[in-house]
C-alpha cells in the first residue's frame, strides 16, 4: 500500500501577509543565537582559562603535555618552557604544548 502527501502551495500573489521571509530570518537569527551560547561561548571560556593557566606557570610545576609526556618545569622564557622528564633529560616545549598542572595530584 503506497500513501500520497501532496503539499500545496498558495500562488504567490494569495499570500497573506507576506511573513515568509521575515519569519525565516528571525528562525536563522535564534538557530545563531543557540549555536552561540552552546558552542562559541563555552569554547572561548575554555580558551581563556588555558590561556591565564599557561601565564601562571612556575618553576617546579608537574605538568603534562598535549603530547601526554609528564614533567616538572625547569625554566620558563617568552616562547617555550623547558621540563625535565627524569633526571638529567630536558625536553623544550612550545608553551601552548602544556595542557593541565599536575602540581595538586598526588603520585600513585
């Protein structure tokens, strides 16, 4: 058995109103609005936090690296950071590399 939807359309000259396009631009408007406040808002939060985190870095911080190699900073200058991953092994690291502080985990 097949079923049939026909839509049928008024002629554009019987439109009643001729609030099509004003109601299509508010609903493009609002879908915006929504895509704002859940999606670009929440990211940019994001963003910033990790921005001021990586300025509030210090010398003997654990860190880990986007890399997911663990360590404690050693030197901090304009554009990298410098971690020591065991003893005498220092890997230099672009800042925006460090993702978390690992300072307030205690160790397993």
């Amino acid at each position: 058995m097949r079923t049939f939807v026909f839509l049928l359309a008024p002629a554009s000259g019987d439109v009643a109103g001729g609030g099509g396009g004003t109601s299509f631009l508010l609903m493009m408007v609002l879908v915006f609005v929504v895509m704002w406040f859940f999606m670009i808002r929440p990211q940019q939060k994001r963003q910033k936090e990790l921005r001021r985190f990586r300025e509030s870095l210090q010398k003997g911080d654990k860190v880990v690296t986007s890399g997911g190699i663990y360590g404690t900073i050693v030197e901090i200058k304009d554009n990298y950071i410098l971690v020591e991953v065991d003893q005498n092994v220092r890997l230099r690291f672009d800042k925006s590399c460090i993702l978390k502080d690992m300072t307030d985990v205690p160790a397993k």
